[in-house]
C-alpha cells in the first residue's frame, strides 16, 4: 500500500462519523473520557515549589540608579524585574503576601 492509496482512500460513513466525533470532543472541552487513575498526585513540597507564571501586565515605572548600580548597562532593567519577581515569589510562597 502505497501513500496515495492511504491519501485516496474514501472513509466509510461510520468512519467519518467517529472521526467527527473525536475531533469535536477536545473542541467542546470534554475531557471525561481521560482516565488519570494513574496518575500521581503532587506533593506539599511539589505545589510549594511552583512558580508563578510570570505573565502578569506590565506597566510603566521610573527607576533612578546610582552610577555604580547601573554600571552593567544594557539590561539592567530586565535585572531590576527579576529581582522583584523573585522577591515577590519568594512572599507568595512564604505566605506573606
């Protein structure tokens, strides 16, 4: 069997009804037919170690450096950001905020 045979071939009608189907059930967001018995739930430490998803909107904000500070130039800004995520992650996990 060739690949244009496979891409020639016609469907039977019941074939395309469950391939219908199929399509149109992860559409719809019905997922009850996972079975995730096996799957293992996470930890206490598992969920204390995630990270928030940094995707939260940005807004615009003055930051005044001493020279010394932004002595590393281009990307001292990105720098500043990861400082604060961290640190305001750091709360989160701590319970503090």
């Amino acid at each position: 069997m060739s690949a244009e045979d496979i891409r020639d071939r016609k469907g039977t009608e019941q074939e395309r009804e469950a391939l219908v189907r199929i399509v149109a059930r992860p559409a719809a967001g019905d997922d009850s037919d996972i079975d995730c018995s096996d799957t293992p739930l996470l930890t206490r430490e598992q969920l204390r170690s995630m990270v928030l998803p940094r995707c939260f909107p940005r807004i615009p904000a003055r930051v005044r450096l001493d020279l010394k500070a932004n002595s590393s130039g281009e990307g001292h800004l990105t720098w500043i950001h990861d400082i604060l995520m961290n640190r305001m992650e750091a709360e989160h996990a701590a319970g503090i905020r």
